[in-house]
C-alpha cells in the first residue's frame, strides 16, 4: 500500500468510522464493481453494516455506485466501486487548506518575536509580553526570550514539501 492510499483510508476512517475504512479498503483493493453481499461476506460482516457503510461513503463522494435490474426478478442490484479521483481531488483540496494554514502560521512567526514562562510555559507575542512588563500574566514569572528560527526553518522545509506534493498533484489531475 502506498503512502496515498494510507492516506485515503485515514482520511475516511477520521470522517466516518472504521468500518467504512474496511468497506472502502476492500472496494479499492478488488479494483471492480461489487455488490453488497460479496463485500459483507469477504468481510465477514453483516450486509446491513456494509450498506450503511457504503451510504454513508457516498456522502462523503468517494463511492459511487451503477444499478442495475436484473432479468428474473426485477429487483435492482447495486454494482459499487470506489471513486479515486474524487477523493485525489477531495485529498488536494485538504492539503492545500493545511498549506494555507501553515503559511499563517510561518507569517506570524517571522512577523514578531515570542516570550515564554519558564515555569507554566505560557507563550505570547513580543506586543503582549510588552504590556505585561515582561512577566507572566498567569503567575508572574520573568518572561524568557523564544529563540524561534527552528520552528520556523521546520515550518518553511513543511511548506515547501507540501507546495512540491500540490503541484505534481494538479499536474496529475489535469492531464
Ligand atoms: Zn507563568
């Protein structure tokens, strides 16, 4: 399994459960169509788990599913399979709201200077530790500089990495 796909069933497994992490791992690893019962009985589970599982996996858009009437009995039977580029799609776009947020985050670094309290580890900005005369406004303790160029050079190697992975992503994507 490679690390996209670790990812993929992560992600799945944070917004709805771990069954809908099994359900949904087996459907990409069989790399067909299936329907409900085959999936229950290669898992092991209950067809009604499954259903809801599969339900619940194409709200969030990463299943989707082909219906078919079959000739005998009329009844309708649902071919399912995963749907990858939605969720590369769906993958990118998170990963481009986690860039944004550690941009933030490398401005605000680059744009002040920290202090800290040695003794509850309270952290505030040079303008906040200021006004408080430099002590700590918890339990009024000297405030100590942060030397924060290690944060900064992790978060800038971070940045960089994502911005890389983002790129070669969409290029993906659109060709
Ligand atoms: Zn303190």
């Amino acid at each position: 399994m490679d690390n996209n796909e670790k990812e993929l069933l992560n992600f799945i497994e944070l917004f709805c459960g771990e069954v809908c992490r099994e359900v949904f791992n087996k459907l990409m690893s069989s790399g067909r169509e299936l329907i409900d019962e085959e999936l229950a009985s290669k898992l092991g589970m209950s067809v009604n788990d499954v259903r809801k599982a599969l339900y619940e996996l194409q709200s969030l858009g990463v299943v989707s599913y082909k219906r078919i009437r079959e000739e005998t009995e009329g009844k309708f039977i649902y071919y399912w399979r995963a749907d990858v580029d939605h969720i590369n799609q769906l993958l990118l776009q998170r990963k481009k709201a986690v860039l944004r947020k550690l941009e933030d985050r490398l401005r605000m670094e680059e744009s002040t200077s920290f202090y800290v309290c040695p003794v509850d580890g309270f952290r505030m900005s040079f303008d906040e530790a200021l006004e408080n005369d430099f002590r700590c406004p918890k339990c009024g303790s000297g405030l100590e500089y942060v030397d924060n160029h290690l944060i900064k050079d992790k978060l800038r190697k971070l940045i960089n990495k994502l911005r890389e992975e983002i790129m070669s992503e969409e290029k993906a994507v659109s060709s």
